[in-house]
C-alpha cells in the first residue's frame, strides 16, 4: 500500500451480511496495529457505497472481520463501525443513534487500531472536524470499541481500504490520502 494519494474504483453488492463483496487493497500484518487513513471522496453510487478501513482474519467472503467505514455524502453520510464476529455469520454494526455524520469530506479520517494481538479488542476512531488534510486531532476524536467473541482472532490479519459501491451493477470511485501504519 502506498501513503500517497490514490484512486480505488470498486464495485461489489455490500460488506454487510453473512458475504461480503467489495475491493479490497491489503497487506498481512502481524501483531499490533495503528492504521490510519484521510477519505478525500467517495462517489455515491448508492446510499451505502462505503469506504475505509478493515481488518480481516480471512480473505473469504464470510471472514470474520472489523471496520470503520465512510458513506457518500447526498448518501447515509455517516460514519459507521460494522464487524461479523461468526465467521459465515451475519454482519452487526453501531446502533443508529450511534453513527456519526456527517462525514467532512475531503478530509474524512479513519483509523483502526488492535493494541494487543492476544485480544480481540479493536477501537475505530473517526474524526468529524474536517479542519486537517495532514494530521487529524486523535485527542478529541470520537472512537468506538468492539471486541468481537469467540475464539482469538490469529495474530496475523488482513488489513487496508475497503471500498464496495453496494451494487454490483454500478463502480463508485474512492480516494484516499495519507495512509499511515
């Protein structure tokens, strides 16, 4: 994956369900991680195109997983932190009144975080100032946590840009910035 500035044009039904379908640029990363990344756009192709980060223990399409996604504004515009912790299972994510928005566009921050690898514990930060294009205000960010159950996700995961269009029919186009482990 490259910190610079570029272009992800997907297509793909959902990251929702017991399947997802969606790109999905990664790296395999061991132990501990911080993940951040700057959504600059995300085209609406349907209300719940969806772009952002993930971790996955699996690249089957039933893999357990966690996220922090954006949606299109004129969509949900909304941030929204999803995880299936079955694998095959269904997908759950934040109550309603729990996704924030609206999603502040060009400079829509994400960010994943896995402090420890012996746990399934995962914290989603989103950052709803728009004020910086370079380095977000993590102090004041509003951050969910999640720990999925079960069995202990492997310490090696999968992690990097989710994009899907949320119709399989349609491509949306996402851009992104600043990439950060």
């Amino acid at each position: 994956l490259d910190a610079g500035l570029f272009t992800i044009v997907a297509s793909g039904n959902d990251i929702w369900g017991t399947a997802d379908n969606f790109h999905f640029n990664y790296a395999k990363v061991t132990g501990a991680f911080d993940v951040q990344v700057r959504v600059e756009s995300l085209e609406m192709a349907n209300t719940w195109s969806k772009a952002g980060l993930m971790a996955r223990e699996s690249l089957a399409p039933g893999s357990r997983h966690a996220d922090i996604l954006a949606t299109p504004t004129g969509g949900q515009n909304i941030f929204n932190m999803q995880w299936r912790d079955t694998t095959d299972g269904g997908s759950a994510s934040k109550a309603g009144a729990e996704r924030l928005g609206p999603v502040p566009y060009p400079n829509a921050w994400v960010r994943l975080v896995r402090e420890d690898p012996a746990s399934n514990e995962f914290k989603s930060y989103i950052d709803l100032t728009g004020a910086s294009a370079t380095t977000p205000d993590w102090g004041d960010a509003e951050y969910h946590v999640y720990t999925i159950p079960g069995d202990l996700l492997p310490e090696s995961l999968f992690i990097g840009l989710a994009v899907t269009s949320h119709d399989d029919a349609l491509s949306t186009e996402a851009v992104f910035g600043n990439l950060t482990f």
